[in-house]
C-alpha cells in the first residue's frame, strides 16, 4: 500500500499519524505531555516475532497532565503478567520452537486518546518507506536499528481505550486479543473483524446481572456508568436483557462525565435519592469513579440505603472499597471466572530492582510498593519517608493479592503463541524458525488461526473464540461482607448459562441476612389486581376486584357467574348458598300453628255437622253450602304446607292449584248465600213468589261454576308455563357478597301471585258488595249480618296484606316476609270465616240444644211478609226472639 494512496482513502488518519510523527521521539521512551513525574511509556523486548501490549500503568491524569498516579495491580500486574508468559513460551520447547516472541509494550494511561497516540508505534514499520533508525553513541560508529514489526496486539484493558485502538490496528490487519475489555460493541465483527478476547462480553455480564437481580426479587433498579463505551454500552447491554426477560424495570440511567466537575458525585447521589425506591444501583464504571460514588454516598449519609451491584471493573478489587468499607458492604459484584496462577506469585514475589530492569516502571512500582524513595535527593528533610534498600521483598515487606484479570493476560499472550505455533506448522512444515510465508506475518492468516484456537488455559479452562471474537460467559459472583470486623469479597455463586446464586449465604448492611427490597410497588394483596403506571411496568397500583368480582389473573378482575360469589379474599368464585323457608324457622312456625289449629277447628266442625247434620240449626245454614264453605276454609289451611315445603315439581304444581282454589271455594260460597238472601228480600218487595235458583241443588251449580272458572284458569296457566322450581340468585344479590343467597322457590312471579289471587279478590268484593246491600236485613233473618262482618274484616285483612307484601320486595327478608304475610293472611281469612260463621252455630248445638229445635211452618208467603214486615218495624222491637223468622225461612226455602 503506497503512502498516497493510504492517505487519499484515510485523510483524517493520516493528518493524526503527521501529528504524532512530528512529536517522535527516538528510542525506547518518551516523555508525555504535561508537568511532573517523567513516566517512561514503552518496553522493548527483542526477538523474532514482536507482539505489542497495552496496560493501563498509570491512570488519567488531571489539570492537563497525560498521566496520573501508578496502579500497582492494574497496571504492573498485569504488564507482568505478559513478561511471564513471554518467558514461559520463549522456553516451552513444544511450543513455537526455535522462535522466540518479543514485545513492545505501552502505558495507555488510562486514557483511550493518549493510548491512540501510543499504539501508532505498532503501525510505524507499515506506514514509514524509510522506517531505519541511525543512532551514534558517543561519537562511535552509527548504530542503525528498524523498527519491529508488531504481529499482534495484547490488549487494551479498558473497552473505551480497546475501541480506539481496534479502528487503528483493523486498517493495518494486526490481530488484537483484550484480557479485559468487555464492551458488547466489539462483539460487532463487522466494525472490530480484528479484535478478539479471552473474557466475555458484557452481554454475558449483562444477562448474568439481571439473573441476579431476579433471583433477589428485585425489580426496580438504576444504572451508573462512566461515560465510554465499556459504561455506557454494558448499560445499554443490561437495560436491553431486563426488557426482553421482563420483570425488571430501570428506575433512572445515570452518566459520570468523563471529566467530572467538582461535586458532581454528590450530585448523582442526589440524583439516585430521587427514585428512593430503587435501592440497588448496577454499576458499569471505572474503579476511579466507583471509589468516589463510594464517597459521595458517605458524604450524604447514605450508608446501608443502596444496594451496589458491580460489574467485573468493581470485581474484587480493594482499591475501589479502601476505607470505604461501610458503604460497600453487601455490595455485589461479578468477576469473569477466575483462579489465582501460583506460578505468577512465585515470579513476581521474586522480582526485585537487579533482576526485572526490562521493566522500565518496576522502579515506580517499588516505591509505591514499598513507601520509599530510590534517589536521596528524593527524600525530603523531616519526612517519613525512608531510602529504598533494595532488600524490601514483594510479599513480606509489603501486601500482595494477585490482580483479578492476570489469569486472562496470560491467556492472552498464549492464544497468540497457540495461533502462531498452528500457523508456523501449515505454513512451515519441517522449518526451524521462521520461513519466508511467514516473514512477514500475514495479519489476514493469522486472525484465521486465532479464532481457531482451543487449548486449556493457565487456569485448566479451556480458551476457545466464537465468529464474534468472543470468549464464553463463566462469572464468578462475590459479595463484600464484614465478617467480625474483617471486611472481604466472599464467592456467593457462579453463572454459566445458568445462575447458581447461595442467598442464605448473603450478609447485608449491618450484618443482617434480610434481604432488602428495591421494588417500585408493593405485591397487591390477593383479590387485588395491578394498575399499571404508563410506561413503567414494575411500577403500579393496587384495586381492589370489589362486588361480584375476582381476580382473574394479576392485571384483571372478573365477575363472577351469575350464581356464584368471590371468596371472601376475592380470589375465586364459589356456589352462591341456596336458601328455602325451613319448617324450623320462626317465619314457618307460625304460621304452621295458626293452620294446625285451624285445620282442627276445621274438622271439629265438619264433625259437629256431621253429626247434627238434620238439626234445625244445621238445616237452617244450608247443608250442602256449609260443607263447601267448610272444605274451602280446610284448603286455606291446608295452603300454608304447601307455601313452606321445599319447592318442586310437584309442590309447585299443588302451589298453583290450591292456593287460589280454596279462596275460591269459600267466597264462591259465600257470594251465592249472598246473592241468595239479596234475591230473596229484593223480590219479597215486588211478590211473594220465590226467586228462581234459590234451591240447593241451584246453589251448589252456582258455586261449582263460579269455582270452574278458577280451575280453567289454572289449566290455561299449566298450558302456557308449565309449572317447576327456580333458584332466583338476583333477589338478594346483596351489595355485599357475603350475604347473596340463591332463593329456591316456585316460578311465581308477584304478577302471577297478583292474577292467581285475582278471582278470589273479585268473588270478595262481590260478596262484600252484596253482604253491603243486605246489611238492612234483621240479624234474627238467615246469615246476611254474619256474612257481612265476615266479609268487612276479610277486607281489612286483605288491605293490609297488600302493603306488608309488596313493601318488602327489597327487603333481605323478602322470602320470609312475604311468605309467612301471604299464609298467616289466607288463614286470618279463614279462620274469620270459621269463627263468625260457624262457631255461633257449634255453641248453640252443643251448649244450647234447646234452643236447636224446630218451629212451626207457614207458607212462604207468610214468613217473607213476616220479614218484611219485621224489617220495617225493627227498631220498635217487633221481631221475633231465638231466631225464629230466620230458621223459619231457612227451613222453608232448604225445601222449596
């Protein structure tokens, strides 16, 4: 590729690389932008295959300085970590034989534009047509060096700094291995074709937080990120599994600035406090920035009220928590499944100032490792410092924790030596060293046998790739806990695919093992269901499935079927409960009694009658109308059973024959001993010639007519509706469920009580029109006087049934009321007619017998002047005393 050409296509790379070529500075080290400490920023190992790395040595310097302050663990760790697998590979004879790796290795300082400018040394062999370096030493003779041609990348670490660089090595095909960038962007093979890692992404991570979120019934949650790709896409990465899992919401996504002003953590915390609901805080941010979150919590007094849950940044690093511990505690966080190599203890425990001078920042490291100064001219006058002995001993004169991610830089630079080895054997069968297909390397080849690989890591895992360059999900999850004033990360489960989470293991602040709630809304009690606010599913409010509904399943209420009624939590239906007047009941009772005693009243005189049957007294009340009258009453009485016993078929049925059959009888019987007497005395006015149907035999075809309409009505009503029983659930479908019942009754309506009444209703009145007509009569004449007192409390009777009845139509009572309204109502009836009618006459038969003789007879002139005369002389006295005119007539008019 020619310099032209590269620049035509890549301007604004080229105008970059100008700027960085105008700043070169020859040789092994630079000196970074910015004033203070001068860090040396590269290292040089020779040999015959160059593999570049990327280690964040120092972190992001503040007031315009490139650099900041050394990170032991993150930095020196795992830059020698990659010395260490150089080492071990350079004398693994099985593996790349004959060919020894070098490096050249660069501090990004944490800074993904500063870790640009670095990596443009990788690319300088490829871009420069004179790329020769002269150098003289003293005056002596040139020393002419080329630059090494870098075949692969180890690195970067963070996923902001891992971007950058990949949209640099891409352009030049340089294969690039990350230990520890996990951003889900780089899964992206058509942007990042070059870029590969043996941690796995933050989808993973992502599906593994929610897992976890789930399993602590959390549903409520916010986001933290620090402001790049590694934050903000893991973010995005966890938002976007918790929406396709469902079940957990986000509260509010917050974003640390890259350059954050001052008090701009207390500001988030405030920020978080907005949605107090939402105690646990999923972190996807830079140790730097979780330590001062740490403090900016502490600050607002906020120990214990949020739940951190941190990703593999936070691991199980003690930086993050130093003296923070409070605030921490029952965070958790989740680390990419790891094991501390002991090999690398043992290596780096040996290190010391003689044997590691091809680390230029071991120097740093050892005084910051170990609290002294290396030059005396360092050492200020009355400081603590002391001078470094070069005796101090990594281990014993200082702690020591192996970094989380060193296992994964090992793996790393092997995935590199494995593809390298493979590649050698294809391409170089036989040859010692390298051959010409691979001087110089292909990039495009070599990506090929990267992604191939599949060896067992330093830790005994396997290190495979997918087509995305992605290793796969192990996690280990650990929990910070002080345990007896000793804080530490304590493994609490593992996520492979699947989440094995130990809860009864998990300590929360304050040491207790209750787990804390970060939900938005309180479970619904059951018979509740959930009203969702918009937009935000996790969050809703409770109603309460009232009347006749239950809750049908978490979000809806139904009604119940129209003869069933909700439990008592509303959680289901159950029967409605079916009620009957019970013989039992005190509204049955009673009425039972009054028909008891009346049915005995009843016989008692049918018996007397009987027995009497050609008395005077007997003849004079007419016989035969008597005894119908008197079946009637019996009927009445007999109604008040059938009105109480359980509804059916057949009850039913007996319901509607009899209940208006037995009203119709007596006042069929009553209205013709009316209508008889009226006849009578109406014609007496006229003639002395008796009226037509005055016998008995006309007067029982009168009754039995009257009656036979009743009955013809009753079939017409059998034809129409057939009669059956009915549970009627809307009669006391009661506000309250509780107090629904199902009524088991016959199918008569009100209405059909009212027309099954009707007749019986009309024969009275009638009866009372013509009991009003004859009241003239003398008492001592037939039975007009009894029959009209009977026929007037009969009417009151009636006059007050009709509002008691239909009164209580909403009554809960209802059934009750108007049953034993209706029964005790028909018996009074009867029971009125029984008293005033008969008993007169069963006193004088069995008390007065002398009174219960025959007189002597006189044509029927005779006896109706008699009456009539008698009516018009009343009130001077001139009747005739013991009933005489009245038997008189009876008896002549029994035989006409």
């Amino acid at each position: 590729m020619s310099g032209g050409y590269f620049c035509m296509e890549r301007l604004s790379f080229c105008l970059l690389l100008s700027a960085w070529s105008w700043g070169w500075a020859p040789g092994g080290a630079a000196k970074p932008k910015g004033q203070g400490y001068p860090h040396m920023n590269s290292i040089r190992i020779d040999g015959d295959i160059t593999l570049g790395g990327l280690f964040p040595v120092h972190g992001r310097g503040v007031e315009g300085k490139a650099c900041g302050e050394l990170k032991k663990e993150k930095g020196i760790h795992r830059l020698e970590a990659m010395l260490f697998a150089l080492d071990r590979i350079n004398n693994d004879p099985d593996l790349l034989p004959n060919i020894t790796l070098g490096a050249r290795i660069l501090d990004t300082c944490s800074r993904d534009t500063h870790a640009l400018e670095q990596s443009l040394t990788f690319v300088q062999a490829l871009i420069e047509k004179d790329s020769t370096e002269v150098r003289c030493v003293n005056g002596g003779p040139p020393i002419i060096t080329k630059p090494e041609r870098v075949v692969g990348v180890i690195g970067a670490s963070g996923s902001s700094v891992s971007i950058m660089v990949a949209n640099i090595l891409r352009l030049f095909k340089i294969p690039q291995i990350s230990y520890a960038s996990t951003a889900p962007d780089l899964s992206d093979n058509s942007r990042y074709d070059f870029f590969s890692r043996v941690v796995p992404s933050d989808t993973y991570q992502a599906q593994a937080m929610v897992d976890i979120v789930k399993a602590l019934k959390w549903n409520y949650v916010s986001t933290l990120a620090s402001e790049g790709s590694y934050g903000e896409s893991g973010v995005e990465a966890f938002i976007q599994k918790s929406r396709e899992d469902g079940g957990v919401c986000v509260a509010q996504s917050v974003k640390i600035p890259r350059e954050p002003k001052p008090g701009e953590f207390d500001k988030i915390i405030r920020r978080l406090l907005e949605t107090s609901h939402a105690r646990a805080v999923i972190i996807f941010a830079n140790e730097d920035d979780i330590r001062r979150v740490l403090e900016a919590a502490k600050r607002a007094n906020q120990t214990g009220h949020f739940i951190w849950m941190g990703s593999d940044s936070w691991g199980s690093k003690i930086s993050p928590v130093l003296h923070l511990e409070e605030v921490a505690e029952g965070s958790v966080t989740i680390l990419p499944k790891r094991v501390s190599v002991k090999g690398f203890d043992r290596y780096f425990s040996s290190r010391t100032l003689d044997n590691n001078r091809r680390n230029i920042w071991f120097a740093e490291f050892w005084e910051e490792n170990f609290h002294c100064k290396l030059s005396r001219h360092a050492l200020k006058k009355g400081s603590s410092i002391k001078k470094c002995t070069n005796r101090e001993r990594i281990g014993q004169d200082s702690s020591y924790e192996q970094e989380g991610k060193v296992q994964f830089v090992i793996d790393a630079v092997y995935a590199m030596g494995h593809a390298l080895h493979n590649m050698h054997k294809n391409l170089c069968p036989g040859k010692v060293g390298l051959c010409p297909r691979m001087d110089p390397v292909d990039g495009v080849e070599l990506l090929k046998y990267i992604r191939n690989v599949n060896f067992s890591g330093i830790a005994g895992t396997p290190v495979t790739f997918n087509e995305n360059g992605d290793a796969p999900g192990r996690y280990d999850i650990y929990q910070y806990q002080i345990r007896n004033s000793t804080p530490e990360y304590k493994v609490i489960g593992q996520w492979t695919d699947h989440l094995h989470l130990k809860v009864e293991s998990m300590l929360w602040p304050g040491g207790g093992s209750q787990l804390p709630s970060s939900i938005c809304s309180l479970p619904c009690k059951p018979g509740e269901r959930k009203k969702l606010v918009k937009g935000i599913p996790c969050c809703w409010h409770c109603e309460r499935c009232d009347g006749y509904q239950y809750q049908l399943d978490e979000f809806h209420c139904k009604r119940c079927h129209f003869n069933e009624r909700p439990n008592e939590n509303h959680t289901s239906c159950t029967p409605i409960p079916i009620i009957k007047l019970e013989w039992s009941s005190p509204w049955a009772v009673v009425p039972v009694f009054i028909a008891i005693v009346g049915i005995i009243a009843t016989l008692f005189v049918v018996v007397t009658f009987v027995r009497y049957n050609d008395t005077p007294i007997v003849k004079a009340s007419g016989r035969e109308l008597s005894y119908v009258l008197l079946t009637g009453i019996f009927l009445c009485y007999a109604t008040t059973f059938l009105m109480i016993a359980e509804p059916d078929l057949s009850t039913c049925s007996l319901r509607r024959i009899f209940l208006g059959l037995g009203m119709s009888i007596s006042y069929a019987a009553l209205l013709t001993k009316t209508n008889r007497i009226y006849r009578i005395f109406e014609q007496g006015k006229k003639s002395v010639s008796a009226p037509r149907f005055i016998s008995p035999a006309s007067q029982l075809v009168i009754t039995f007519s009257l009656i036979s309409l009743q009955l013809v009505g009753v079939c017409i009503w059998f034809i129409v509706d057939p009669s059956h029983s009915v549970i009627d659930y809307e009669d006391q479908r009661t506000t309250n469920p509780h107090f629904a019942r199902g009524i088991l009754k016959c199918d008569i309506s009100d209405l059909s009580l009212i027309c099954l009444l009707g007749y019986s209703m009309l024969l009275m009145v009638t009866c009372t029109v013509y009991a009003i007509k004859t009241r003239g009569v003398p008492e001592t004449f037939n039975e007009a006087k009894p029959i009209g007192f009977t026929m007037y409390t009969t009417c009151i009777v009636w006059l007050a049934f009709i509002p008691i009845f239909f009164g209580t139509s909403q009554s809960a009572e209802k059934m009750y009321i108007q049953t034993t309204t209706l029964t005790i109502s028909v018996s009074l009836s009867a029971s009125v007619s029984l008293g005033m009618l008969y008993m007169p006459k069963v006193y004088i038969i069995l008390f007065h017998p002398e009174q219960n003789v025959p007189k002597r007879k006189r044509s029927l002139k005779a006896v109706v002047t008699a009456a009539t005369m008698s009516n018009k002389f009343s009130q001077k006295g001139g009747f005739r005393p013991n009933g005489e005119a009245k038997s008189e007539l009876c008896e002549n008019l029994e035989t006409q």
